[in-house]
C-alpha cells in the first residue's frame, strides 16, 4: 500500500497540482452561515505526506486570504502519525481544535476550520457542523466512499453554538441544508450511478511538464490527471442536499 501511495503521488500531486486544488477549494466552499468564515471541512489525502503538504498549502493560502486571523492553525493534519490526532477529531466536533471564536465572540466554533486526513475521521465520527468535503485522491472501495460521503449529511442547526440572544433574533433560524462535496477524481460518478454535478469547476492547465488530461475514473488509473473539479448534487439519507465539487 506505502508503494502505491508513493507511486501515486509522484505521477500525480507536483507542488503546481496540490495548489491548484487547494486554491479551488477555498475559492469554492460553503461559509459558515453565523460568522462568515470558511466552513467547518475535512479534506482526505492519499498519504500521510500529502496530508502535511496540503496542510502546509492551505495555511499559506488562508494567511494571504484572511491576514492575521490566523498563524498557520486554519488547517490541521489529522492522522495516524500525529501525536493527540484522536483528540484532535474529538476537539473539532466539539468546536474547540486551537482554540474558538476566531471571527465572532459570541460564537462557538472551531478556529481549525480544516482537518486534513488519512484514513480517519471516515467511519463513526460525528461532527454535524461540517460544510465541505474534499476528495483530493482516489476512492477505490464503495464502503468508503459511502462512509467518507456521509460525514456530511448530519443535521445541524447554527444557533446552538451562538451566545448572543439579541444577535440570534436578527439572524433568525439558519439550519444546515446541504454540504459540498469536492470531488476531483470523479469518485462520484465511478460510484454513484444517479450522481448529478451541480457545478464543474474549471482549473487552470498545469504549466510546462505538467500533464493535462481529462480527469479519469478510478479503473483507469494511474493514466491522466485532470483539468476540472465537480461538485455534485444528491440526497444523502438525513435529507440534506450534497454539492459535489
């Protein structure tokens, strides 16, 4: 398996292709509803070394975004290999992973808004606050594609984690209604046979060395990478509606 992942990054995930993907998905993402931050995610990788690249990318990424708010804790690399990772996942469900209240005081939620994983945070976990979900690698069993799916379908209603009743009664009731879903292998449509893409998101062409093919199921891997990501729609089992990206 370290083979494979080793082999699959180095045909696919160059420095260029893992900020591509990361610039699409903060670009892209659900905002939280209360605060206006970018929404509660996990993103998956393929390795514990892709996991820490992405984690680096995206906290560059968000200190250019949002300067200040943030000193490389906007994402966190969750996995086996991390000291306290289990606490880690425990932390952001209960809204405190490095800390709360970043935007607003009054109101509950993590000041990670990124937990970048491999192979956690799939089966079991409950974190019902989540707004996006990112494939950034294959999925090759349905099981886990079903499991890696469902942790956005929770239900969750925002107000529960805002102390200000004055401010609560001007937002009025802000439910969760649907997750998007980041998907840039097309493991939707490998899996799903009634998927709907909501949005195709074009990236940019790699530059020179880079390859630029369409993006290919997973049975024709490791032959292409891609030039789009899908978000796409679905009703997922607590009736919530899925924007796959």
């Amino acid at each position: 398996m370290k083979a494979f992942q080793k082999d699959f990054e180095k045909k696919f995930f160059s420095e260029a292709t893992n900020r591509l993907f990361c610039q699409t998905f903060l670009a892209n993402g659900l905002r939280d509803p209360i605060s206006h931050e970018y929404g509660k995610s996990i993103v998956f990788a393929v390795s514990q070394n892709h996991a820490t690249k992405l984690t680096q990318i995206l906290n560059e990424q968000a200190d250019a975004l949002w300067p200040g708010r943030y000193q490389s804790d906007f994402a966190v690399q969750v996995t086996s290999q991390i000291p306290d990772a289990q606490q880690y996942t425990i932390n952001f469900t209960n809204n405190n992973l490095l800390g709360s209240a970043n935007f607003l005081d009054t109101y509950k939620t993590s000041k990670a808004r990124v937990c970048v994983t491999v192979g956690m945070m799939t089966t079991g976990y409950d974190c019902p606050d989540i707004l996006n979900l990112a494939l950034m690698r294959p999925v090759f069993s349905p099981s886990d594609f079903v499991q890696i799916k469902g942790r956005g379908t929770r239900k969750h209603g925002f107000l529960e984690q805002l102390f200000d009743k004055q401010l609560k009664e001007q937002i009025g009731k802000q439910e969760k209604s649907q997750f998007k879903f980041f998907d840039f292998f097309a493991n939707c449509e490998y899996f799903e046979e009634n998927s709907i893409t909501t949005e195709v998101l074009k990236l940019p062409r790699p530059g020179a060395g880079e390859m630029a093919t369409e993006a290919a199921r997973p049975s024709a891997w490791p032959a292409n990478t891609f030039t789009a990501a899908r978000i796409t729609s679905s009703r997922s089992r607590k009736k919530l509606s899925v924007r796959r990206a």
